[in-house]
C-alpha cells in the first residue's frame, strides 16, 4: 500500500507562541549574560509588545552594540539588542523552512548537520574520488569584503522572488533595509578602531549595501546570496566537486585549464548578477598533494594536519597562561583563572582531534603546559580534553570548578 504524502504547514504568524519559541532559542547559552537576564525579568510583557509592534508593523529595530574583535583578524561586531535578536530568530525560522530545500548540500555554514568538520571530511571524501593516476588541481577563492558588500537591493528580490507571505516580505525588509550605524553605541578599546579597513566597515559601506557581522540573520541571508553562486556552478557550469564555507569556496578537477576556464566565469557572475568581487590575493590554483588550506586545515589525499597559524596561537595562548601563573608561587591560583585556561586548551584541542595530530598534542602537553600542568590534566591517554586537576580542584572546592564541556568547532 502506498504511503501517503505529508505536507507540512508553515504557520507565518507573529504569534505568542511562535515568538516564545524564537526567545528560548534566543535565550539557549546566553542565560546568564546581563541583556539576556534583563529581558527574562519581564519576558511575559516584552514578548506581548513585540507581538504587538509586529502584528502592526510599527516595529523598528532598537540601537546595537558596535565593538572590534581581533582574533582571527580585526572584525568589526554589531551586536544587535536581545528583543531584536528574538525577532531575528523569529524570521529565520520564517525563511528557513523555504529557503533550507534550495540549498546544495556543499554549503556548510550556519546549517544544521553541516559545519566545519562536515565540510572537511567531504573534502576528504572528493579527493578519494578524484583520485588514481592524475593528481586534481584544486581552485580556491574567497570573495572581496563579502559582508560589506552584498547588495542590499539584490538580497530583498531573492527573497520576495521565493516568499510569498507579506507578514515575513514586510518583516524580511525591515531587518535587511535597517543601518545600524545610524544608532549605535561603541564598546571597547578605541585604538582597535584603527585596525579596520575601510572597506571592512559597515562606516564606509555604500547606501544599501553591507549586512553587520555578528547578527544571526546575517549568516542566514549570507546563505540566501550566495546560493544564487551555488546554483550557477553546481548547475551552470557543472562543477561535481565543489564546497563552500561563507564566501570561502573550492573547485577540484582534474583538468588545470578548466579550473581557469571556471575561474573566469564564476567572477564575471559575481560581478554581474550580485555586484561582487574576488579576492585577487587570495585565489590559488594548485596539485591537491600539496595539501589544501581549508578551514583551519590542511587536507591532503592520505591525511590533515592543522594549519601553522592556529599551532602557533595555541603556542602563544600557553605561554600567556604560563605568565599569568607565576606569581602564584606561595599560593593557589584563582578558580576563574584555571576556568578560563581550561575552556582555550580543551577549545584548541577540540579542533586539534579532527585531525591526524596525536604527536602535536602530545608534544604540546609535554613541552608547552610547563606550570599549567599543575593545575590540568588530561582525561585519559588520548590527549582530546583536559580537566581540573583532583587536587586543586579539592583545595578550591570541588563544588567550585565547572569543567567547561568541549566545544564542536575552534577556527
């Protein structure tokens, strides 16, 4: 007997209920940061008025918060207030249900059941596949400013090509069209202001153009723009090996020439159909035995290793740590101290086991923790996390100590 089909409902309404579930997402992992318990006071009233302002469309989003983060490079953050943050939420669940089905499934970022390591072991898996007696070349490119320059006109007529709803259309321009940078406050130090180029900076964007880093439906609508690239090369010029990351993305083929043959399509598409640009210094074209810098990673044919830079970082952030204990000679250090050491080193680890790397962390155990050895330890021989030693964790009191669980992904 054949099954039936099912179909699923999307309710598209600026509900109670469908903005109490887009606040405890909101809410998941930030209980304890001050805006988040701030709203949680009186959440029952917040949401009420949100549903209000919606259900009315007299909504507008309220001033963020602007601050530089220098780790892997000087980024410009706006962090959006947590009321807006639950709007956020509320439209990526809106688009996601109709946009999700579009995507190819070489697209790996901000997608559930995707991510780094998804992207990594398919990699993997394409070089086992285009393997044998000719070596691939591989082609890697990333776009220009990408966040900066999306287009801002562009992105609204691919979602209002798809979406249908006026409540999600009014809702999806609203978040697009708003400029932060017209209501703001700045946090931080002023001096890592300097370190932003201009064309980095939502400050010198064009009119309608850039989306701020940092807001979670600018990862969703960065998905929603470039999916546009995805369709052209999985289904225009055909591509069968093909991944992407953000703007970061790879071509393999065996044939050189039709890599550069690609290459030279694929940036005048960028250029024509969503006004964007290669990056002209980050473009490689080169044997996939080399090994290919992707992600934090260096996969090659039989293994991965971990990109030099992300060692020397983990090398550094143990020196530091090291000083920062030296004057507890007499004395215990403080809990929050080992607490913080602990969730960088099990963060590093964690990206570190992904990888073919048992010497390196055992070489970095033996010859880089030194003092910090005293006061962590790892949780068995296979060198994947560490924990608070017994013995300082009996002296600080036990109950004291929060071993912080390992996290999924470091870059």
């Amino acid at each position: 007997m054949a099954r039936k089909k099912t179909s699923i409902k999307i309710e598209y309404e600026c509900g109670w209920q469908n903005l109490y579930d887009a606040y405890l997402k909101c809410r998941k992992g930030k209980k304890q940061s001050y805006y988040a318990v701030a709203f949680e006071t009186n959440y029952e009233s917040g949401l009420l008025k949100l549903e209000w302002e919606l259900q009315h469309k007299i909504y507008k989003p309220s001033r963020s918060i602007c601050f530089v983060v220098t780790e892997p490079t000087a980024r410009e953050i706006f962090a959006a207030n947590f009321r807006d943050r639950v709007v956020h939420h509320l439209l990526v669940d809106f688009l996601e249900p109709v946009f999700e089905p579009k995507f190819i499934c070489q697209s790996y970022a901000c997608r559930k059941c995707k991510g780094i390591h998804t992207s990594i072991n398919d990699l993997k898996k394409y070089l086992r596949q285009t393997g044998g007696k000719k070596t691939p070349y591989y082609l890697h490119l990333d776009i220009k400013s990408f966040f900066m320059s999306i287009n801002k006109q562009i992105l609204y007529a691919i979602i209002n090509k798809n979406i249908k709803n006026p409540k999600v259309l009014w809702l999806s321009k609203i978040i697009i069209f708003h400029n932060p940078t017209k209501n703001f406050i700045k946090k931080g130090d002023i001096l890592l202001w300097k370190k932003i180029p201009e064309n980095k900076s939502l400050f010198f964007a064009p009119a309608d153009t850039g989306l701020p880093i940092g807001n979670l439906t600018s990862q969703f609508f960065a998905n929603i723009y470039l999916n546009e690239l995805d369709q052209y090369i999985k289904h225009g010029l055909k591509a069968k090996y093909y991944l992407r990351y953000v703007d970061d993305f790879l071509l393999l083929n065996k044939n050189k020439k039709q890599l550069i043959i690609w290459k030279e399509k694929i940036e005048k598409f960028l250029n024509k159909r969503l006004l964007l640009q290669l990056n002209q210094k980050k473009q490689i074209i080169n044997l996939a035995n080399t090994g290919i810098d992707w992600l934090g990673y260096v996969v090659k044919p039989t293994n991965v290793i971990i990109r030099k830079r992300v060692v020397d970082n983990c090398k550094y952030k143990l020196k530091i740590f090291n000083q920062n204990l030296r004057p507890y000679h007499n004395s215990e250090p403080p809990k929050i101290l080992i607490e913080q050491m602990l969730s960088v080193i099990n963060s590093y680890y964690g990206h570190f086991k992904h990888a073919d790397s048992f010497k390196l962390r055992r070489h970095l155990h033996n010859n880089h923790f030194k003092k910090i050895a005293e006061y962590l330890e790892p949780k068995d021989d296979s060198l994947v996390c560490f924990a608070v030693k017994t013995k300082y964790a009996a002296k600080a009191g036990q109950a004291k100590i929060k071993n912080i669980p390992l996290p999924n992904e470091h870059t």
